[in-house]
C-alpha cells in the first residue's frame, strides 16, 4: 500500500509559482514529510522538511495542514532549471514503507 | 558536489562477468544505501546499511551482493547479470537511518550507469 500520493506530472511556464501537493492519508503522529528533487541521470536532492504548519527555506517553502494528510510543496518564480521530478516521503528510513515512489515530473516551459 | 563518489560512472557488461561498483561519503555519516533506477520507474531501494551492518535487503536477487568494509565505502559486486539489471544505481548516505518518523537528510552520489549486455 503507498504511503505518498502526488501527481504524476506537471506543467508550469517561467516565473510561475508552482504547488505540487501530496497526499499521506496515514502519516503517523512521528512522522516528517521530506522532499527531494531529481533532475534526470543525477541523484535526488533534499528540498525541505517539515512537520506541521508552515516551513520556508531559501529554495521552497513546505505548507502541512493541521490534520496532516496531506502536504504542498511551494515553487516561487519557477525556472526553467527547476524542470525535474518531485518526490514527497513520510517517515524514517526504519519504517518498510518509507520509499521514494514516482514522483511528480514538472516540466517548466519558456 | 555531495559528498558522495561512486566510481565507476559508467559500466557495460556482459552476462557472465563480475564487476563491482564502489561508493565512497565524506561526511562522516553512518549508514549508507544502495538505490536501482530503471527507465521510466521509481527509485528501488535495495540495500541499506547501519553502522557497517546491513539492516534492510529487499529481495534482492542474490547476483547483487553488497559490501560495507566501513562506514565510509559501500561496495556493491555484481555477477551474473541479466540484460534487465541495466539501470543507474545510486549510492546514498545519512547521518543515521533516522527513527521515530525522522528522515535524515539523504545524500546521493552521481550514480553509475550499468548496462548488461
């Protein structure tokens, strides 16, 4: 059973703020939620983590709700660079059912 | 730059040969993880290891066979390898394989990109 739902992709233009959200019905009371980006033959990168309410950092911020199903990845003022798959986890990697799933695959357009 | 090095960045193979990829982290992290990225599929993890002891194996068919000499170098040999083994494998590294619903930020290599012949 899938612990994370997200789109499977998106499309953005240049200078767009971009929302990707993801859905973890299950998320237990312990459990973070951390995002990676990937861009093609490279290995994924931390983004953000966060546990409740809002996180910023200089590259997104991260909006959790406050019953924790579900959380947002915030892209301001997309670039063309910023083209790559998403991923959202929950959890540590002590818990079986924390993986990287498909992701979400932005592509942002001139 | 993360830190992370895997060496080599690309390998071809046939079936029959044996080779080994080689990972080695800088950051003074203690556990270490071995990922396969097929075409068009979500990141596998394979293998990860605590402290130089391998804690999770995921059904791994055995002609994988990895190797954590220390906490720093994680090996992973390869033998007898079936055309759909092609794939990038990514090698990773944490401070700790978390707990309590904590993730410690991983950090990947370049990843090697294995073809099999």
């Amino acid at each position: 059973l899938a612990k994370t739902t997200q789109p499977i992709s998106m499309d953005s233009y240049e200078g767009q703020e971009v929302n990707i959200t993801c859905s973890h019905n299950n998320i237990a009371t312990n459990d973070y939620i951390t995002w990676y980006q990937q861009f093609p033959s490279q290995g994924p990168r931390f983004i953000i983590q966060g546990y409740k309410t809002k996180v910023t950092n200089e590259v997104a911020s991260l909006f959790i709700p406050a019953d924790r199903k579900s959380s947002t990845l915030s892209l301001p003022r997309v670039s063309l660079s910023d083209t790559a798959v998403y991923y959202c986890l929950v959890g540590d990697m002590r818990d079986n059912d924390m993986r990287f799933g498909a992701g979400t695959r932005l592509t942002v357009k001139p | 730059e993360t830190g992370v090095t895997q060496t080599p960045r690309h390998l071809v193979m046939g079936m029959t040969n044996k080779k080994s990829l080689k990972c080695e982290q800088h950051l003074g992290h203690n556990a270490m993880y071995w990922y396969k990225q097929s075409a068009k599929k979500p990141l596998e993890l394979m293998f990860v290891y605590s402290l130089e002891e391998r804690v999770e194996n995921n059904s791994v068919p055995s002609r994988f066979s990895p190797e954590c000499p220390n906490s720093s170098h994680l090996f992973l040999h390869l033998h007898t390898l079936q055309p759909e083994d092609s794939a990038l494998y990514l090698c990773a590294s944490s401070q700790s394989t978390g707990g309590q619903g904590v993730q410690d930020t991983q950090y990947f290599g370049p990843g090697t990109r294995l073809t099999v012949l």
